[in-house]
C-alpha cells in the first residue's frame, strides 16, 4: 500500500515506492539548513498569525500553533530536538514536530505557502539578522583601526609604491586607509540588506495561492520593507545571496591586503610591527620561530569566500524559472561565507588593538630610501624651473647618492649646486623627513595634524554607520 510506503513523507501521496535510501541521503538537506531552524519559526508564526487575521485559520487553530511552535522552538534551543534526514529539510522536521506536538491542526501551517517560498523566506530573515551582526563587529573593527591611528599619527614610516620606498607617511594615515576600505565594506552590506529585506512570503510554489492573504501583514509582522512583486521571481531569486558574498568576497580581499602587509611589517626583514604571542603560532622544529598564522589565514581563508562566490554565480546561471532543486545547494557556501567572515573580522578587530608599533624600526627605513626626492623636486618647481626638468635634477642627485651610498642630505651644498645653481642651504630642510612629512597637510593629506583631523571625522562616521 504507497500510503504506508510513503507514510513518513509529506508529499507522499504521489508516490507508489518508498525513496531510496542514498537518495534520501543524498536529498537532504537537514545537516545544514538546521541553522534557519528559528527564522522558521517565526516565519511560520507570522504566516500562521496572518492566516488567522484572514480567517483562514480560527483564532484557537492559531493559538495552538502559536504554542506549539513554541515549544517546538525551546526544544531546539535546548538540544532537546531529533533531526531526521528522512524528513529532509527544516521545514519539514519543524512541521512534523508541530504536529506530533498539537495533533492534526498543525497540518493546516502549510496552508497557502509552499517550501519555495518558505525557505526563500527563511533564508532572508537569516541573511539579514547575519548581516546585522557583521556590521556590528565592522564597527568593533573599525573602532580599533581609528583607535590606532590617531596613537600613531605622528608615527613616520615609508609609503610604498611598487613595495619600493615612495614618500614618508604617517603610520596612522596607513591605518586610515585601512579603515577607508572596511568603511566601504559596511556601506556595501547596508545597501545590500535593502534587496535582502524583500519578503518572498505569498508566493507560493510559483504562482501564489488561491486563499485570501495578506502579504503586507506578513512583512509587517517580519520587518521586511518590501514585499516581492512577481511570485515567480520570488521563490528563485538568489540575487541577494550572490551579491552579499560578492560584498563579502571584496571584505575578504580588503583582509587579506591588510595581512599580508601584517605578515611583511612582522618580519625580521621589515620589523615595523611585533604581532602580540596570543595571535602567533611557533614551530615545532624551529624554537625560535613566532608565526604570523592569523594574519596568514586570513589571507588564505580569501580564496574560500570568493570560490563560494563562483559557486553561487554557477548554480544560477542556467537555472529556468521557477523554484529547481538546484538551489538547495545555495546554503553551504552562504553559509560558510558567513561563518569565515565573521571569524576573520573578530580576528582583525582583536589584533589589531594589540599591535606592538616599532617607531625607530620605521624610522630607520624611511631614511634609507631617498623618500624625500619628490620634495627636492617640488622645491625646485618653487625656484622656477619645470617639474620635469627638476625631476631629471633631483634624479642625477640620487643617482651620484646611489654612487656613493649615502642618504641626500649628506651631499654637500656643492654637489646640489652642481646640478642647480639655484639650491641654497634651504634644501637640507626640504629634505629633512619630518617636515617633508608635516608639509602634506591639506585634506586627505599624511601630516600629522591632517590624520587627527580625520580620526575626528572618521568616528562621526563610524557612529553613523549603524543609525
């Protein structure tokens, strides 16, 4: 008899065999989509408390509901609940329970919805709660970033162009910088939260539902902003999705520029920066070894998100409307994303506060790369002469340094004057680091004075960010 054969299957009805077992394994998707176990539940509360209101339900049906998914919840809460992968997903598991909870009227949740527009529901509620909690921790990290840059503004270090000595910075403009990209970052997930908060609710398999609804009520109840326009879009749009970890994939590029800098400035080549022990591994060949393995995983942990990003862009690109089976396998690398993002941000906004900053070590770098060259140039563009022409002085006077192995400022005025009549004893300040350093002081600029201006700025935004 299928009835019995099937008995444990919602949809059974259909079928006339019992499904496989590797293909009931291989179906299901329980052992992971038991995270959105209580977006489901209030999901399912709300649509329960909206078919009341629409009369679909009596008052007393919904009562009970209301109770028993309830309990249902605790129960999950508590580690109390049994996870069937014959059941196949979390919608499925929480209705079976329901009804094993209240009887028969918890058959009657389903009514007027289907799985499609059930999990798309589920998984922007989660999604979104997902997206909150990261901006939060952004702002933990981006506190810390504003925190170290205004210690360290007048913190003199080499900038670097092609990883070659530029122009003397700020230690706390580089830090600012940083900032200005995880500033981006949480802008990008505010503006991505907007196209994530669409409730899909009231769509149906595909085509809506043949009861009275109300879907405005629904998103009331949920805190969405918007309800979805088109039933068929609604249940396989995965756009939102795919564009947060595209925002999450340009985070995680962001870090891993950022460690890999930790990684160079932690090195005894560079010594700018010593990585607290609680951050660092050693080796267990070599005693004398402290390894920068957080920021190091961070950077390898990059390649993850944005493979999970051309995971999500593949499942899509070829999909017909409406709902396919294929977007089951939207939720491991969603949720790995999540998972990884959010370690890697707590990690850098644990770190960073704890990094140890070797002034002296910076110092002695920027002196030994000729870092003040361009200031030379633009003294001589004072004087009069074209910038092209002063470059190609100002480079003869490195290249005679070059020859001699010595900063520029141990030339002697007559090796400048030959090169420019015009030079005078007013050069060796020019090329002084500390004031080719505080010359830059204009907006945006690296002076010392300009990076606590924008710390100033930079915490008005930061405050912000979450209003």
């Amino acid at each position: 008899m299928s009835q019995g054969q099937q008995s444990n299957k919602p949809w059974g009805g259909r079928f006339t065999s019992p499904t496989n077992a590797f293909v009931e394994e291989f179906t299901a998707s329980v052992t992971f989509d038991q995270r959105l176990a209580q977006c489901d539940i209030r999901g399912s509360l709300a649509h329960a408390r909206m078919l009341s209101e629409c009369s679909v339900l009596s008052e007393a049906e919904f009562a009970t509901i209301a109770a028993g998914l309830e309990r249902v919840g605790q129960r999950i809460d508590q580690g109390q609940f049994e996870w069937s992968i014959a059941l196949e997903d979390v919608h499925m598991n929480i209705e079976r329970a329901l009804v094993d909870d209240i009887g028969e009227v918890g058959k009657k949740l389903h009514t007027a919805r289907s799985r499609n527009d059930q999990v798309a529901t589920d998984i922007r509620l989660y999604l979104r709660d997902e997206v909150d909690s990261l901006r939060r921790q952004l702002d933990a990290l981006l506190t810390a970033l504003v925190d170290l840059a205004e210690r360290e503004a007048d913190t003199l270090m080499p900038g670097y162009t092609h990883l070659q000595a530029a122009q003397p910075i700020s230690f706390g403009h580089h830090m600012l910088a940083w900032l200005e990209m995880v500033l981006r970052d949480s802008a990008r997930l505010a503006d991505c939260r907007k196209r994530i908060n669409v409730l899909p609710l009231g769509a149906g398999a595909l085509a809506g539902t043949t009861f009275p609804i109300n879907r405005q009520r629904v998103a009331e109840l949920l805190d969405f902003d918007l309800v979805a326009e088109n039933s068929l879009d609604a249940v396989s749009d995965r756009d939102f999705a795919i564009e947060f970890t595209a925002a999450a994939s340009l985070i995680m590029v962001h870090y891993s520029r950022m460690a890999e800098e930790l990684v160079l400035w932690n090195s005894q080549a560079f010594a700018f920066i010593d990585i607290d022990d609680a951050f660092c591994t050693g080796s267990s060949m070599m005693p004398q070894k402290k390894n920068p393995d957080v920021p190091e995983l961070v950077r390898g942990k990059t390649g993850r998100v944005t493979g999970n990003l051309m995971t999500l862009l593949m499942l899509m690109k070829a999909q017909p409307l409406a709902y396919n089976k294929d977007n089951q396998e939207d939720k491991e690398p969603l949720f790995d994303t999540l998972d990884t993002l959010e370690a890697c941000t707590r990690a850098f906004a644990e770190l960073v506060p704890t990094l140890n900053v070797r002034r002296e070590r910076m110092r002695a770098a920027a002196a030994e790369g000729f870092i003040a060259a361009t200031d030379l140039a633009d003294h001589l563009v004072r004087l009069g002469l074209p910038f092209r022409d002063a470059h190609a002085v100002v480079g003869e006077a490195v290249q005679l340094a070059v020859q001699r192995d010595c900063p520029l400022e141990a030339l002697s005025l007559e090796d400048f004057k030959s090169f420019d009549a015009r030079l005078d004893e007013s050069i060796f300040d020019v090329l002084d680091m500390d004031n080719a350093l505080n010359a830059r002081d204009h907006f945006g600029g690296t002076a010392p004075a300009q990076v606590r201006a924008a710390c100033v700025r930079a915490r008005k935004r930061i405050s912000e960010l979450l209003v």
